[in-house]
C-alpha cells in the first residue's frame, strides 16, 4: 500500500501530493513545521507539539488554519491510514501560493501538508558506544527558536558534520553553547546537567523539556544557563536530544573522547527514564 499523506483537506497517496511552485514555501521557505513521534500509534506529547506549532506560526504572522482538535483528529487519522507502530509524522504550514512578491499576499490561503515516515530509534550499539560530533561556528538566522522551513544552514551544518564523518555538529555563538544541527545539546559536569536556555538562538525542544524533567524526578541537579565553550570541550559528559534520536550520547568532539570515551552514568539513568517513561505514557493512553 502507497505511504498516506494530507494536503489541504485530502488524504492521497504521497507519491501524488503536489504543490505549486508559487507556493511560498517553495519560493521563499516562508512556512513552518513540526515533527511528531508516534509510539505504539500514539503520538507523543502531542500537545506540546501543537503549542510549539502555533509559537512558530504567530512568530512568523500566519493565522493557524486549523484548531488543536482539528489537528489532532487528522494527525490520528494520518497515523491510521499508514503502517507501523511507530512513526514520524511531519507537518508543514506554508503561506501558501501568491505571486512572486516579498511582501505578504493578502489572501493567500495557507498549504498545509502532512505525511508519516517509519520512525527509527537509534541502534543499540549507537546508543552503548555514543555518537561522534565535530564543533562549529553558529551562522544561522537569529530566530532559531522558530521551526522555520528554511533550513539551508542547518543542512551546511550537518552535512559539514557527515563530511568530517561525525554523527551531529555542536555549535557555539560568541562562545557559548547553542545546539546542534538537529537537536539541543547538554553537558554534564561533576554530576550537574547543564542546558543552554531557551531563547531565540535554540529551539526549544519538547525532548529538552522531557530531559529536564526526568532528571528532576531522578534527583539530578541541574542548571539552565549560559554555558561557555571550554565547559563544552572539558565535559564529562554530553548529550543530544530530538524527537527522532531521543537522548543520545556524544562520546567523542572533534575526534577526542568526551570524559571517559564511553556513555557516562548520569547518560545511562536519564536514558533509562526516558524509556520508562515513554512506556508508562504510551499505556496511559491506549
């Protein structure tokens, strides 16, 4: 069976999705997304996700064409008409299709698109012996707490990290820590977990959110705050996070180990947690 998408009010297989190519999106990369795991057909923290949804769509002064509810029955609906427990369901909000023109049109009417992936959780063995990243400077726009679509330099970015054959790039701006291509990134130090803050350089990340929490529950100390480069670069521990790699640690920065070369202890409880914690949310809501 073809893979399922929505496009403006139609469910169609997505190998027959089409746009114009005046649509904004295309033109300018002037819309939003947002991308949604599903465990066990259940999307996770769904309405989190809505609420970033509707952040990045005020942020960039474009109506939500849709209620929460609305959203959610199609989301339920999408993840129905396609296979597998687990998926990754990406939504995407454009201005839609006007002519050529920087200006807002005044009645364009926005295209709205969904589709649903499998969702792939990193491998055992990635997550026993940790992923590797390089560093590099932060160049993207100042806005980064929009989940915009316009995602060149973060494409530069990620592919400079696949070139130097690492798994994520972790970015600095005027010395401190923001994120990495596709995640947020922690630092641990001396047992404290330390995250960036969220601001308009991060995107505020709704597994950030999860990390936190859990290490709250778990009586891990925490600080959210600047944290300079060499913090960074003399961690005993870092971490990313995203809705696809969940928390994953970084073992080694610019080809040298991170404390010990190995996942550390502090990786190892709150990585356990999330999973614990996954499965109990997934049972409460079947």
């Amino acid at each position: 069976m073809s893979d399922i998408a929505y496009l403006n009010g139609e469910f169609l297989p997505l190998d027959q999705a089409r746009v114009s190519v005046l649509d904004r999106g295309f033109i300018f990369g002037d819309g939003v997304y947002e991308v949604i795991p599903v465990y066990s057909r259940r999307p996770f923290r769904l309405p989190e996700h809505l609420a970033r949804l509707r952040r990045s769509l005020n942020a960039i002064r474009l109506a939500n064409p849709l209620a929460d509810a609305e959203w959610t029955r199609l989301i339920h609906d999408l993840i129905a008409r396609n296979g597998g427990e687990d998926q990754s369901i990406y939504l995407q909000v454009t201005r839609g299709v006007a002519k050529r023109d920087h200006a807002f049109p005044a009645d364009a009417k926005p295209t709205v698109f969904m589709m649903a992936s499998p969702l792939v959780a990193p491998s055992r063995e990635l997550i026993e012996k940790g992923a590797s990243a390089i560093t590099a400077t932060d160049f993207r726009w100042l806005r980064c707490d929009v989940k915009a679509t316009s995602l060149l330099a973060n494409c530069l970015l990620r592919q400079h990290a696949l070139d130097a054959g690492a798994d994520e790039v972790v970015m600095f701006r005027d010395g401190s820590l923001t994120e990495g291509s596709a995640s947020n990134v922690f630092v641990v130090k001396r047992g404290v977990l330390l995250a960036p803050p969220k601001n308009q350089l991060v995107l505020p990340g709704i597994t950030y959110d999860v990390v936190l929490e859990l290490a709250a529950a778990k009586n891990v100390p925490s600080e959210v705050r600047k944290i300079p480069e060499d913090e960074v670069r003399n961690a005993d521990e870092l971490w990313l996070s995203s809705s696809s790699k969940e928390v994953l640690a970084i073992t080694t920065l610019d080809g040298r180990p991170v404390g010990s070369g190995r996942p550390g202890a502090v990786f190892k409880l709150i990585h356990q947690a999330f999973q614990d914690f996954k499965r109990k949310v997934m049972r409460q809501a079947a």
